[in-house]
C-alpha cells in the first residue's frame, strides 16, 4: 500500500463496524470526486433510483429515497431542468405524474458507471493478487450486507 494502509483508519469506536462506515464513506467520496458528471450526490442517488424503477411516481421515489415529497419534488425539478428526466402522466391515472429517464440522463448513468468502474480497475490493478483475491472473496458478504442495510430495522 502507499501512504496510508489499515492504520490510517481511526475512530473514536474502533470495531469493525465503524472501520466499515469509514472505508466505505471513503471510496464513495473518491469515486464521486472523479465524476465529470456536474451533478450533485443527491442528483445522483435521485437519477439512479430513477432509474432502477423507472416509471416511477414521486411518492414511491420519494420513499424508496427516504426524502420528504417537497425535497424530491426539488431534486427532480433540476434533473429536469438539465434534461436528464423527463415527466408523463399515469395512463392508469391522469392525476399521477410519473417520472424516467430522459436519453441524456441514459447516457450520464453510462458514463458515470463506466468512470467509476475505470477507477476502480486501475485501483485494483495496484493491489497485490492477495489482496484483490480478498477482495474478490467478500464480495458476496458485501452484498450480503448490503440487501440487509437495505431491508432496514425488520431483523431487531
């Protein structure tokens, strides 16, 4: 490693959990620091959600995002405005506005991915065989991790 290993993480909480948050708040910021895209993070998270539901309604988008109506209703008014997506009526239900990606919000989540993903292969590239098999190993638990932060407080 160069410059700051395993020992650069500190926290006043030293379990794994914290060490956990740390790294991962870590590559997030490092990967959206590379983004060309000019959007905010919450534009972002928004456009991606979008995305995976599209068509969706404001107040399933909202929910999905854990943001008030008012808040969301604002994150999409400047996706729109930057023409990444687009808005139409419910055909099921003329007073349902639904909300999907425009061809230009397509193609800002193509290269968002495809910059986060060059990243990460060239960061990868650097490690050792050791380490990126690691890696490669927890993958699984990873996602693992991730359906069930997900999921929310269900499981206390």
């Amino acid at each position: 490693m160069t410059g700051r290993g395993a020992e650069a993480i500190t926290t006043e909480d030293d379990s794994p959990a914290a060490a956990l948050r740390v790294t991962i708040a870590r590559i997030y910021r490092a990967l959206r620091l590379r983004s060309t895209s000019g959007i905010t993070a919450s534009q972002v998270s928004v456009l991606f959600r979008i995305e995976q539901s599209e068509p969706v309604r404001m107040g399933v988008l909202a929910h999905h995002e854990r943001i008030t109506p008012a808040t969301l209703s604002k994150v999409v008014d400047s996706l729109e405005s930057l023409g990444l997506v687009e808005r139409e009526t419910d055909p099921l239900d003329g007073r349902v506005t639904l909300v999907k990606v425009s061809p230009t919000g397509h193609q800002l989540i193509e290269a968002q991915r495809a910059a986060s993903t060059l990243a990460l292969e060239r960061a990868l590239a650097r490690l050792t065989p050791g380490e990126r098999h690691t890696l490669s190993q927890s993958l699984a638990s990873l996602e693992r991790l991730a359906e069930l932060l997900l999921c929310g407080d269900e499981g206390d």
